[in-house]
C-alpha cells in the first residue's frame, strides 16, 4: 500500500508534502480539534512551502502544477491524518480569478494569495432557501455609481475568519428579467477586512466536524465596480467552469482519507489479540478491510482519469464527478471499517479514527451531494428524464 519513488511518477512530490506533515502529529491534531480551533501553524507552513499555489502559474509565483498534482498533494495531507478541509479552499477557489479575472486582477491578487500575503479559502454560493438550486439565490448586488450595493444572507460558508478575501455570488439581473435562469449572476471579490462590521456579518455556525463554517448576512454591503469578475451576468458559468477541479481535488482528499483509514485498521487488526489470535485472522475483520481497499482502489483510478481529462484541456464533467462519488463512498466506507475494527477504542479521541470518521462524512454531503451526482450521471451520461 506505499508508493515507491520507483513506481510512482509522482513519488518525489508525496515525499515532500509528507515530510512537512510529519512536523504536525496527531497530538497537534487532537488539540485543534478538542478547542475546534483553525490549524494556523499548518497552513502557514504549507503556504511558505508553496504547496498552496500548486495551480497558480509560475509568472504569479506559483508552483504551475497540474490538477493531477494538486489532488496528491490533498491526497497526502489527508493521508497523513491531518484535516484538508482546512486548505482546500486555497486551490481551488482562486481558480475563478485564475481564468476569468482580468489581468489588472490577477497582478493584484494572485502572487499576494501564492506568497501567503493574502489568503482566499472561502466562496459564498449557497443559501438557506435556494439549497443547490443555486439559480433561485436571493442575494442581490445592485450597482450605484462605482460600486455594487449587496443585500442578502449565505449560509455553509466556511474559513470567512480565516480568510482575506470571498467569492461571492449574487444576482445582479432579478430572475424574471433574463431569458434563462441561470443568467444574471455575477461574481466579486470582497475584501472581508474592509467588508466584516461595515456591511456584512459573520454568525459561527457549530458543527459535526472542526469544519469553520458560517452565516453571512449582507447589509448594503458596499463592494467597489473594479471587484466584478469577468462580464456581469455570467457569473454562474464561472463558478461552474472551477467545479471539476474541485471535484478532482477533493476526490484525492477522500482517497487519502480512505488510505489512512485502511493504514489504522490494518495495523490494529494485526496487533489487537483476542482469544489468543489476532483479530485480523478473522474474515469478518478481513473482509470489511479489503471490501473497503478494493473501494478505495477503484475510486484512485477514477480520480486519475478524470485529472488526466482536465489537464488535456478534455471534457470530464462525468469522469470528475464519479471521481468525487467513488472518493466519497470508499472513504465512509473505509473509515467504517476502521471504526468497527478498533471497537470501542474507535470512539477515543486518543486514536484520532473518531475525529477522521466525522470529518470525511462531510463528503457525502459537500462540495455536493452524492445524490446530485447520481441524478447527474442518470441524464447527462446515462439519458434519462431531468429528475427535477
């Protein structure tokens, strides 16, 4: 289950993200997690290490790597035991402004996000009433002079504390003033230092996993002409444009998570004795494991394919999204195994399985749910009728 620098192409980068996350144990972990706190000694050192600016070209003082690159080193982090929710947000959300800011923009933003001068982890898209059926968001921006006025509210939005700079989606067009639904959208860059207090507020919301996520409520919220991405109006096929990378890279997340949890299951079923024999000896511990490793395997590929496709320049909506169903359901797979084969120690903060198994439960839900997936398969790979 180790990659060999020999048989791995990519084994030189694994060794360098997982020689920086032996510096953050598990006790470095547990302890974030036990005050939920925001892993801020770990991020920076991934951002000094560059790690954070894989995507971002090398004329911006990036690392200009590619996706497939990208989705190991999250692969890596969460392997390691460390928690990628805390940074995907980095790679990712800055691929907006990657391809649709104008250059003016990308001068002004990107070497300061790869340098680590600026952090841009957060993007607030979805509300309390619109759910995933992001085209019915209530959020408006209204322009006035030489800024737009938002009024609205976001909900699930996370990292805004850790954050310098949000994406943000509004209407700038009302809905029943376009010729399709998913028209009339526009997105910004806010400045949260100067929008936080004077415009918008930040509500915590607690929740299953450390994941720091928040309400957002727009006020009259100010933000400047120049902070518009791209043309208005088209906002929601930026926004889509970035979803497969996400997918991508979080599939890695998922596959790592599904590597560590089979790493700790493994090791324990070997070492934990009852009745004189290993528990791993018997095929009710066994099958679950390997059941889970197959998962895991198979979601590994899919996350290959779907890179490959995306850094062709290919079309790979649906090889990107079964990559993040398969990452998805081996993990939560995997992670159950773990869980059941440590038995009660499976539920001590101490072995840290508890802490992983909330976490990588996430993904069944965000970046979108698996049911969203499946119903994307069904019509847009499969043909069936629309399912809603």
């Amino acid at each position: 289950m180790k990659h060999s620098p020999d048989e791995d192409p990519h084994g030189e980068l694994r060794e360098g993200v997982r020689t920086l996350c032996k510096q953050f144990d598990s006790a470095y972990w547990q302890k974030v997690d036990e005050v939920r706190g925001y892993p801020d000694e770990f991020v920076k050192a991934l951002t000094e290490a560059g790690w954070l600016a894989a995507l971002i070209p090398e004329e911006y003082g990036g690392s200009g790597l590619s996706v497939t690159e990208a989705s190991i080193i999250l692969e890596e982090i969460s392997r390691s035991g460390a928690f990628a929710g805390a940074v995907h947000g980095q790679m990712y959300v800055m691929g907006c402004v990657l391809r649709h800011a104008s250059q003016e923009q990308k001068r002004s933003y990107l070497p300061m996000i790869a340098s680590g001068e600026l952090r841009m982890q957060s993007m607030a898209v979805t509300e309390p009433t619109a759910g995933t059926d992001t085209t019915k968001l209530k959020t408006v921006a209204v322009k006035k002079g030489n800024h737009y006025v938002v009024t609205g509210q976001k909900v699930f939005i996370s990292r805004v504390r850790h954050s310098d700079l949000l994406l943000l989606l509004a209407r700038t067009t009302p809905i029943d003033r376009v010729k399709k639904k998913s028209e009339g959208l526009s997105v910004f860059i806010v400045d949260l230092q100067q929008a936080i207090g004077k415009g918008l507020t930040v509500r915590p919301i607690r929740n299953m996993a450390n994941q720091e996520t928040n309400e957002l409520f727009f006020d009259n919220l100010q933000v400047p002409a120049g902070n518009l991405i791209g043309e208005e109006g088209k906002g929601l096929r930026y926004i889509l444009d970035g979803l497969n990378a996400e997918r991508i890279l979080i599939s890695g997340e998922c596959i790592g998570d599904g590597y560590w949890f089979i790493d700790k299951a493994t090791v324990y079923a070997k070492e934990r004795i009852v009745f004189d024999r290993p528990i791993g000896q018997n095929q009710g511990i066994q099958f679950p494991i390997a059941r889970a490793y197959a998962s895991v395997q198979a979601a590994d590929l899919m996350r290959y394919k779907a890179a490959a496709l995306f850094d062709a320049g290919k079309p790979c909506g649906a090889e990107a999204n079964m990559a993040l169903f398969l990452g998805a359901n081996a993990s939560w797979e995997a992670a159950n195994a773990c869980l059941q084969t440590h038995g009660g120690y499976g539920f001590a903060a101490e072995y840290d399985i508890e802490r992983k198994f909330r976490e990588t439960r996430l993904y069944q839900v965000a970046p979108i749910s698996t049911n969203l997936i499946l119903s994307y398969i069904g019509e847009h790979v499969l043909g069936m009728p629309r399912s809603f």
